[in-house]
C-alpha cells in the first residue's frame, strides 16, 4: 500500500507533464515593417462585428500613410475609404504607441492606441485613454 501511494503521485505528475501546450504565436516588434499591409477588424470591445459591417485599414510602410476602407457611417451597402497619415511612437509606460491624422482636415484619430499584442496574423489595439475600448485585426489575405 505505501508503494501504491509513493507511486500513484509520479504517475500523476507524468501525466501533467507530458501535457501539450499549445505554443504561444512569436511576438513581433511594433514597427513600421512588421504592422504594413492590410487588417480587417474582426472584434470591437470584445464582440464581432454586425454582419455586414467591415473595417479594414491598410498601413503603408514607406510613407507612413494609411488608407481605411468601411461601412460604419454610411449606408450598409456603400462603403467609404478614408486616408490619412500615421504615426508610431515608443512610450515609457505603455510600449508603442499608434497615432493618426486623417487628410482633408478632419483631425486625428479618436483615441492613440497601445499595440498590445504584434503577430504574423492579428493586431490588438488599445485605447491608451480608455482600456476597456479594445479593437483586434486580423491580417488579409492579399
């Protein structure tokens, strides 16, 4: 019996162990090169998107501009396509930083973001003036 009890508890550790975690996705660094392309936006504070609503922003490397392309404010059917410049910035206390400034005189963006998380395929944006405002891309196909 004290064999069993010595023996049941390294059979149970073996088990845990032998475990397979799924490895987590590479973490890029924030810059230019690695966010460029195109990402649609496939959850907002936590919830997907209505159907048929999209939003997706392409960044561009070289010039540092961007060009969005979404059916937010205008009919469902019609999409509209914005662009503008942007900016990233490292800050002592939140990382790197994402700005913006629309063309045409419309302003910055809404908020500044944190770039929580940089992967080969998603993006998670944070509100760097409101945490809980939450946005995560996923990179498209091209």
């Amino acid at each position: 019996m004290k064999r069993l009890l010595f023996i049941l508890p390294l059979i149970l550790l073996s088990l845990v162990s032998c475990k397979k975690d799924e490895p987590l996705p590479e973490q890029l660094e924030v810059n230019r090169n690695n966010i460029s392309g195109q990402w649609e936006l496939v959850e907002w504070n936590g919830n997907n998107l209505e159907e048929g609503s999209f939003f997706r922003i392409e960044l561009v490397r070289n010039d540092a501009t961007f060009t969005i392309w979404q059916n937010f404010d205008a009919f469902p059917s019609l999409s509209r396509e914005i662009t503008g410049t942007y900016a990233l910035r490292t800050d002592d206390s939140f990382r790197t930083v994402i700005t913006g400034k629309y063309d045409h005189d419309a302003g910055m963006w809404a908020h500044e973001y944190i770039v929580e998380s940089l992967t080969s395929d998603t993006m998670v944006w944070k509100a760097a003036d409101d945490f809980s405002f939450i946005q995560v891309f996923r990179r498209s196909v091209q």
